[in-house]
C-alpha cells in the first residue's frame, strides 16, 4: 500500500460525511454540469478511485448507468454503501486495473491523479477500458498559485503541529496542472477535450475565481 492510500485509508470510516461540505459537495454540481445533455441510460462506467462509492452512487441514480467503483484502499470500499446498479471492488493500481479492454462507455477519475507517481500510464490505462468514443471525466489540481495560496499558508502554518495539522493530503500529493499543460497531456494519450470547468477553493470558494480544481471532459479518439 503506497503512502496516500495509506492516508486516505485512516479516513475511509467518515468519508462520506465529506460530501456535506461545500469543497466536496461541489464535485457533484462539476459532474452534473458536464453531463447535463448526456443520455448515459443502461451505459457502463467506471469509477476510478471511488472512494467510499459517493459519485459512482450519484451517476447510477442520476444518469441510470451502471457504475463500477474500484479503489486501490481495501476499507474505502468496505465502506461503500450499496445501491442499485453499482459493484465496489479493491483493485491494486489504477495504472493496471486487470479489467478488461474497451469494457466502458465512461470513465469517471476523480481527484486521484495528483498522487499517482505516473499520470501518463494511468491516462493510458483509462483510455485501454474505455470504448471507441467513450468519455472521460478527470480532475487534477489547478497549478495556478493565486488558487493555492492560502491553502498553502495554512498547511506550512501548521505543519509542526502534529494531530493538530491542517492540509495533510499535501504531503501526499504529487502532481499539479495548468489548463494548458493538462490539454497537452490528455492530447498525448489519446483524447480529445471537449470541456473544462474550474472549481474549489478554501472551504469551496476559489479565490479570485481561481479555483483549486479543474475536471475534463474528454473523448477517446
């Protein structure tokens, strides 16, 4: 088990209870927003990095697909609440899920790129399980410092402060974007970028209009 999956793991029990807030509660308004003209009745997807299955949950009732959650944290997905048209497995990797070729007609990879060691292969591996055509939905971290710095403040204001520390996911986190460079990437393995919304910030309010996070929508070509 690497080192943020190990941290995320500590939370798994109260993770749920995130989406109460504003900062995470927002990744559903981002996901409903970009999916808000899409049929995805009776379609397949795949939750890469669900968590404890909130967004895979919100899909399969919302957009009556059938969701796949896959975590590479055992207790995230032994405390995925069931729902119909849903499965939650553990998987190893999300650079190497073992599922199928072109099994997918959507992907949903959300806030998980930012602490794998290797973006591109994991890209890859997504654009591998979807189908011709088949969307993509990715978050990464909005590079942009005007977005971050507070957070940032906080987070080195605290940092010696043990049990009482703020922000930890930083230590964890691994990789950041710029629009710009996030297109390119997308571009070179693969896919092609249809929307962009930036979002996030301190408490879920961006700064300036800067927001911490940025989700994609995509197409494989």
């Amino acid at each position: 088990m690497n080192d943020a999956v190990y941290f995320h793991s500590q939370g798994a029990w109260r993770w749920e209870s995130n989406y109460t807030k504003r900062a995470f509660s927002a990744r559903k308004r981002i996901l409903h927003e970009l999916l808000a003209t899409r049929n995805l009745a009776g379609q397949n997807w795949l939750d890469a990095g669900c968590g404890t299955g909130t967004l895979a949950r919100f899909l399969a009732e919302c957009k009556s697909c059938k969701v796949l959650g896959v975590d590479a944290s055992q207790a995230m997905v032994s405390n995925c609440a069931s729902a119909p048209n849903t499965e939650f497995r553990q998987i190893r990797d999300i650079s190497e899920t073992g599922l199928p070729d072109a099994a997918f007609d959507g992907v949903l990879c959300s806030s998980v790129l930012e602490y794998v060691s290797d973006p591109r292969a994991a890209l890859i591996e997504l654009r591998r399980v979807l189908k011709q055509d088949g969307m993509l939905l990715v978050s990464v971290p909005n590079s942009d410092p005007i977005a971050w710095w507070p957070i940032l403040c906080v987070y080195w204001l605290t940092k010696y402060l043990g049990p009482w520390r703020l922000c930890r996911y930083l230590d964890y986190r691994k990789n950041s974007y710029s629009e710009l460079s996030f297109r390119r990437l997308l571009d070179s393995c693969g896919f092609r970028v249809e929307a962009v919304r930036t979002y996030g910030g301190v408490r879920g309010f961006p700064i300036l209009g800067h927001g911490t996070l940025m989700m994609f929508r995509a197409v494989k070509l």
